[in-house]
C-alpha cells in the first residue's frame, strides 16, 4: 500500500504538488506451522491420534498422549527420534509384577509354553521358536519397529524370510 503525501507550495501561488511515496508494512504473518498427525499406542495413559509441529520428537508424542504409564518401558522406544507424518508410536508395556513380560526365555529349542507376544518379544524369545533362527527374530524386530504393533499373526508374512509354511508353524505359538 502506498501513502502519498501532498505538500503545497505556499509560495507565489501557485501549488506545486510533491509526491512521496512511503511503504507501509504489511504485518508480518507467522509462516504456518505445519502439522503432523501421529497414533500414540500402547503404555500411554491416553492413546489415539495427535497433532504434533513438524521437528516433534517421540518424547512429544508421548506427552500429547498424556504421558507413560506405570507400566511403559521408556528404555525400549528412542525418545529423540523425531516423529513422521502418519507414524504410529508404539510405546511398549511390563507384565504384570514390575518385569518385562516372559522375561526369562525359554531354553533355545523348546517351544514356549503359553504364546509369545510378537510385541514384547526379545531376539532370545523370537529365536526359541521353532523356524526361527537368530537372523530372522532381528528381521521380525526390525519389521515390528518399522510398522508398530503386529495386529494378527498373519502380519508376520510382511517380515523376510517368513512365508506361509513358517507361519503355519508359528500358528498357537505367537499372539499379537
């Protein structure tokens, strides 16, 4: 916008006009933020979808969903990576008594007796089952930490080197 100030010459009579042109600022607009949209699950005390600013961390994520609980394993999930657009964080739980649930494997070989949980799992846990070897329970880690909490068995299709006959071994073993 341009302001014009006129200015009359009072001298001799006759007006001339001087123009001077000034620019005003326009308010200066914050740049908007852009926002992403996150799914906080598990050990949070409020799960569901959060509106986080772009540079967010997980440790924001974990804070819009009002907090760990009790029973989260912080050390497991890596607080300072920043969140993505779309990302379901996925913070992990104890059993019941203060320990990781089935912390102590099963001896390497041996089925376990009650399924084990394919999101609490450890590589030592994944590794006693029968198929699965150390290389493919880091594989089902990876996948896990990648795309979150594991919905039904049938997911595990989705990790390397897991087709459907080792699924079919793994059927009553593992729970998601």
């Amino acid at each position: 916008m341009l302001l014009v100030l006129v200015v009359r010459h009072l001298g001799g009579g006759a007006a001339a006009p001087v123009v001077t042109p000034l620019r005003a600022s326009a308010p200066a607009r914050p740049a908007a933020a852009k926002l992403l949209v996150v799914d906080v699950a598990g050990a949070v005390r409020r799960p569901g979808l959060y509106n986080l600013r772009a540079g967010s961390r997980i440790n924001d994520a974990i804070a819009a969903a009002g907090g760990p609980t009790a029973k989260a394993q912080l050390a497991a999930v890596n607080l300072a990576a920043p969140v993505a657009d779309g990302e379901q964080i996925v913070v992990p739980g104890r059993g019941a008594g203060g320990v990781a649930a089935a912390a102590s494997p099963p001896a390497a070989g041996s089925s376990p007796s009650a399924p084990l949980d394919l999101n609490t799992a450890t590589l030592e846990q994944l590794d006693s089952l029968p198929g699965i070897g150390p290389v493919t329970a880091q594989k089902i880690i990876d996948y896990r930490q990648a795309h979150g909490a594991f919905h039904s068995v049938a997911e595990l299709e989705g990790v390397p080197g897991i087709g459907e006959g080792r699924l079919a071994q793994l059927k009553g073993l593992v729970i998601p």
